[in-house]
C-alpha cells in the first residue's frame, strides 16, 4: 500500500449511525448500536489511500441532519424505552397472573408446583414472596411477562432506530447536490440513502450515513462527515445480500473490496420507517450494484 496522504481538517457537527447487533442482544445488552452517535475529533485526518478515497464532508448552514440536540434526544427516548421495558415486565407479568389466577379458580385447576418461585424466594432472602410457593401460574405469567416485554421494547427500538430518516434525506440531500455542483460531477446512474460501515472494527472508514451515488468509474458516498470514493477498479465482486432471522431486523449487504482494503456494510433506508422494513430497499440497492458491476444500464 501507498504511503497515506493526512491533512488537518475540522468538520461540522455530526453523527453517525451503527448497525443493530442481533436483536436477541437487545435485552442482553441494554443498547442499540444502530443510535449510537459519535463525533469525529476536529484533527480527523483525510486520507488518500491507492485510489480509495476518504476526506472530510464539510456542511454548511442547514446540511447538519444529525446534531447534538437529536443525538441527546435519541439517547433519552431510548433510555426511556429500556427503562419501561424494566417495569413493564412487573406490570405484564402481574396481568398474566390475574388472567391466569381467575381461569384457574373458575374452572377449579390445581396449583400444582412453581420451578421458578422459590429460586426468586431464595434469591431475595424470603423478601420477595413471603415465603409462598406459588403454582403453575406465576412460572407462565412471567414468562409471559417477558415475552410482552420484548414485543413492546422490539417495536419501539425498530422504530426509533429510523427516527428523523425522512428529514436527514432531504437534509444531505442537499448537500451532496452542492458537492456535486461544486466537484464538477456528472449526473449518477443511480443513488440510494445508505448507512455504510467498515467490516473492521477500526480503520479509516467511519460509520455514517448519506447517499451511495453510482457512477460509470466508481462509487460515491457523501455523508454527514465524510466523503469516499471507491473506483470500479477496487471491487472485488458482486455484493452479498444478509437477511436475518425472520426478517426481524432487516436486511444489509456486504460490498467486497480488494485486498487490503476492508469489505464495505451496506443499510439502505430510502423508503424505509423502520430497521425491519429496511429488506425491500437494500434488495433494490443489491441489484443496482451487481448491474452496476457488471457494466449494465
């Protein structure tokens, strides 16, 4: 590889979106990488590496789609997803038992033996249920419990996870027309609103998100905090769809680039409202790479 090219640069407010992990790991973990935002430090070099270009993507006045304000607010509505998940799992739990309770009286059921409630008995020094081993019921209301916890937290992270998607296209949008103007560019054959990532957990390559332009010679992305060129020439193959399990999350692609350069992971959100809705727009995106590798309108 070629010596790389550094030049001081300081860009503007900005964030930049990771993927969601697996959603199993959404209560594992207590996080959802897919909001996490972070700010470049103002010495965040440009780099000009053996024809794969990295520089800055400088904004002006109304091109910043994701400042310190939304960052925070995404932050809080997710801690207030998570922390209702907490509670919500008592207030399941507790209804399931009522239901479960009231069918089993009525129809004069057995209590029969609890696997669970002695473990949580001992576990709280005989605090927590007083001593009474409860039946059936209250092993499957929590179960229950937990269950409708996951749906509820599920359905407000995958929506939150696209929050503002709307607004942050229109909003680089934008900007990456300016740029366009002022680089002298050519119409794209074709353009997709992306979130993009390195396969390797650290290099010059970002998370960000903006939009994927397509051209005869090479890839274009221009995001919130950074610009990268990736000539034709560097592409290692077609792209590889990934679905996940059930389609809970979505799908993303992988764009395979010669060696050294890492492999590309590729979201794309242009007509989506939620990380689950995300499939039929990266199929699209898909087949526009491999056409576009191929040589074809």
């Amino acid at each position: 590889m070629n010596a790389l090219t550094l030049s001081s640069v300081h860009p503007e407010s900005a964030s930049m979106y990771k993927f969601t992990p697996p959603l199993c790991l959404f209560l594992l973990t207590g996080t959802m990488k897919t909001m996490q935002t972070g700010y470049p430090p103002s010495n965040a070099p440009t780099v000009l590496a053996d024809g794969l270009r990295i520089e800055r993507s400088p904004a002006q006045r109304g091109e910043i789609a994701y400042g310190n304000i939304p960052a925070a607010l995404l932050t809080t509505l997710t801690a207030f997803a998570f922390a209702g998940g907490v509670i919500s799992v008592w207030i399941f739990g507790y209804a399931f038992w009522a239901i479960l309770e009231g069918i089993a009286r009525a129809f004069g059921w057995e209590r029969g033996g609890s696997l669970l409630a002695p473990i949580l008995n001992w576990m709280a020094q005989g605090g927590l249920l007083w001593g009474i081993v409860e039946g059936w019921r209250f092993d499957v209301s929590v179960l229950l419990g937990i269950i409708a916890t996951w749906a509820m937290l599920y359905f407000a992270l995958d929506h939150l996870a696209l929050l503002g998607n709307s607004r942050a296209q229109r909003i680089l949008a934008r900007k990456e027309a300016r740029l366009l103007r002022e680089r002298n560019a050519e119409v794209p054959e074709a353009r997709s609103f992306v979130e993009i990532r390195s396969n390797q957990r650290k290099g010059e390559i970002a998370p960000d998100i903006g939009w994927l332009s397509l051209f005869p010679e090479r890839l274009l992305f221009i995001g919130e905090t950074q610009i990268i060129t990736i000539p034709r020439d560097i592409v290692a193959g077609d792209p590889r769809l990934h679905h996940s399990t059930s389609n809970l999350i979505g799908a993303s692609l992988t764009l395979p680039l010669k060696t050294p350069y890492p492999s590309l992971r590729l979201v794309a959100r242009d007509r989506a409202n939620s990380l689950s809705s995300t499939t039929e727009d990266t199929q699209r995106l898909h087949d526009t790479l491999r056409g576009w590798q191929h040589g074809k309108d």
